[in-house]
C-alpha cells in the first residue's frame, strides 16, 4: 500500500515535525517504521511540503533531486513547494532552476504556482 507512507509523512508535515518527515522518505524507512509499500511522489511532497513551511529550501531542492534519482515521478505540486521554499529565502536562483526543470518536465502549471 504506498498510501501509508505518504499519510504518515502528511501527518508529520501537518503537525511541523519536518525532520520525521524527512526521515521517512530515507530509503528502508518505511520498512523500519512498519509502514507497507514503498515512499510513493505524495510522501516526497508531503515531506517537500515541511520543508516549505519551515524554510529548509536546500532540503526541498534535495528532496526533488532524490526523487528523480529514484526514477519517482513528481507531481506538479512537488515542483511549487520546492519554488515556495526556495522563495520564501531569497534563493532565487535556485527557484528559477527549479522552474526549469519543471517546464522541462512538462509539470509546470501558472496558475497553481500562482504566477
């Protein structure tokens, strides 16, 4: 079931607990933590997610490389938090080259970025 790990992972964003979050998307953690399934593109944003809110957007970018390492599709909403996070500290550039990819991977959306 890949839905247990992206609603434990939701939970922990929701509740500001980013490091948990982040830590469930290790590689096993699911396992070890006795969630099934593997870390689905909705527990990567959920902990993505987390690190917007808490402006960790190094983590985030991070986040998104890892999950193309992975071969693990982002979603659309993936691609903005990792932007959000990177807005919300000036890291501009790093945003922009997010932006890039996303266009490039055909998941970039004005109107959900809200540009």
């Amino acid at each position: 079931d890949h839905q247990a790990p992206a609603a434990v992972t939701t939970a922990c964003a929701r509740a500001m607990r980013w490091r948990l979050a982040l830590e469930l998307v290790e590689p096993g953690a699911a396992e070890e933590w006795g969630l099934a399934g593997s870390v689905s593109s909705a527990a990567y944003t959920a902990a993505i997610t987390a690190c917007d809110h808490t402006g960790l957007w190094e983590q985030s970018v991070s986040l998104l490389e890892h999950m193309s390492a992975c071969r693990i599709r982002p979603f659309t909403k993936s691609f903005n938090a990792v932007i959000s996070a990177c807005g919300r500290s000036s890291a501009w550039e790093a945003a922009l080259d997010v932006w890039h990819r996303a266009s490039l991977a055909g998941s970039f959306d004005w109107l959900t970025a809200g540009l």
